[in-house]
C-alpha cells in the first residue's frame, strides 16, 4: 500500500516531497495554492523544477494536488460559476506545470437549484480544465462527499453522472475518502460491508477508475452525512475498520492519504496505526 498525507508546501511547493519523507509517507497530497483563496501567485518556473527534482530524488510513489475549498463549479450563480472554472482551470494548469498527475477537486453544491443541471455545470467546467491542459497527464479525480447540505458526491450515481457528462473522458477518475463513505451510509469498515461497498463502486464507477483514496477516520456516525474528521482509531470507523480497504490488494499502488486533524503533528502516529492493521491484516 502507498500510504502518504496532505503535507504543508509552506516555504514553496519544492519543499514538500522532503517533508512527506520525513513524515514517513510513501506519496503527498498538496495544495498548489494558498487554499482559502481565488487568486494565487503564479508558481516561479524555477520553483516548479526544483518540485520535480525533488520528487524524483524522494523515491515517493504518489502526488495528488487538492483543490481550492472556494470552488464551487456545481453553482446555479453564473459569476461564481466563472470564479469557480477558472480557479479550476488554474489549478490544473499548476498540476501540469508540476508534473503532478491527479487534481483532486470537490464537485461541488447545487445550492438547492436542482442536481441535475448542477452535474451537466460541474462536468462542462472539468471539460474546460481537461482542454487548458490537454496533452499533459493530469487526471481530474473526483472526491467522494459525505453529502453535507447541498454537496455533490455522497452517491456513486452521480459521480458517475459527472464523468458521463465529460464523455467518459479516460483522464476523469475519483478519489475515495473514508470518513466520507462512512458519513455517507457505505459500511466500509467490515469485511461484508466493504466487499458490498466495492461491488457497487465497480458497477458505477470502475474499480481501475478509482486512483487514490482520502484515508480519516469520522468522528459522525455512519449514515450522519456530516464531515468530520478523526484521527485513525479515533472515530467511529476504528483503526480495524481500515482493514478491508488495506487488504484490498487492487488498491495495492493507488496513493492513500491522510487529512487528519493533527496534521503534520499526527501523521506519524496514524501511519504507524495503519502500517500495524496493514501487518495484522495480512497474517
Ligand atoms: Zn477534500
Ligand atoms: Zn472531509
């Protein structure tokens, strides 16, 4: 398993790699961006470089981009719209400037103005991003959601719907994240469960579509459709519930990464929690 986490690109994206080393992580997740806002500063082409080397020299197996949390592409409002496919234009763009092969985004909130035309919004803008960048190897991968409020991406029918409506486009996948299936109903923490969980993943979405995993434990209880994460044995999934996925040697080389409350602080401590269940698992 490529188990890694979302890792600080304080001081320049550059750093990263060597700070998920450090941390004991086997891939990174980063933003390219300062998150909590529209515009950033363009990455120096030298400072994207240095990112490269620096990868390849860490012997990482695993990079993922996450997008801005302000991007809504599923927005009835036609201005936030435009905001929100720009911003993920950009972000793809950074992608490919990094070499960094997964953007991983959220697909958004219909606001309450229906989920339909919200789905045919989210993928035109995908379409849009996948254009800007056409020729490079970055995929857009679509989180999974717990299904708070408006949000989009509780129900594998309508990821699927997303990347229908991008033409089935090989460079649109998803990412799955654990604390979000789990608020969102899927029983992933037993053995029948996740089995049950997968079998429904593959009917909708494609099990070899599926490129990275999001690993937290919830601090809601399943079904909540409420998003909070806990550390790894200390939510409502429990350390042991991580087990089927871990297990699950089809997952054996897709990145797994934490965004654990802790952060940087906690990471160790959750990747030795899952590297044990790992162990156990496998006996
Ligand atoms: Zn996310
Ligand atoms: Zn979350």
């Amino acid at each position: 398993m490529v188990l890694g986490a979302h890792v600080s690109s304080a001081g320049g994206v550059s750093l990263s790699p060597a700070r998920g080393v450090e941390l004991g992580c086997e891939a990174i997740q980063i933003f390219a961006k300062n998150q909590r806002q529209w515009k950033g500063n363009p990455i120096p082409d030298a400072e994207a470089q240095a990112f490269r080397e620096n990868y390849a020299r860490s012997k990482l197996r695993g990079a993922m981009v996450h997008d801005t949390y302000l991007i809504n592409v599923g927005s009835p409002e036609p201005a936030m719209w435009t905001q929100s496919r720009d911003a993920l234009v950009d972000e793809a763009r950074r992608c490919a400037q990094l070499g960094i092969p997964l953007l991983n985004m959220h697909p958004g909130a219909h606001m309450g103005k229906g989920l339909a035309p919200a789905l045919e919004r989210i993928a035109k803008a995908i379409r849009e991003a996948l254009d800007a960048t056409q020729g490079s190897p970055v995929q857009i991968v679509l989180e999974s959601m717990a299904g708070q409020g408006t949000t989009i991406g509780a129900r594998f029918e309508d990821l699927r719907a997303i990347r229908e409506h991008c033409g089935n486009d090989p460079r649109v996948g998803y990412c799955l994240d654990t604390c979000h299936l789990h608020a969102a109903g899927f029983d992933i923490a037993t053995s029948a469960g996740w089995k049950d969980t997968m079998k429904q993943a593959e009917e909708q979405l494609g099990i070899g579509r599926i490129k990275a995993f999001h690993l937290n434990d919830s601090k809601t209880p399943q079904g909540s459709h409420v998003d909070r994460h806990a550390s790894i044995g200390q939510g409502s999934i429990g350390a042991k519930g991580f087990a089927p996925l871990l297990s699950d040697k089809r997952f054996a080389d897709r990145p797994m990464i934490l965004e654990t409350p802790l952060g940087e602080e906690g990471y160790p401590k959750d990747l030795a929690v899952l590297r044990r269940v790992l162990k156990d698992a496998s006996k």
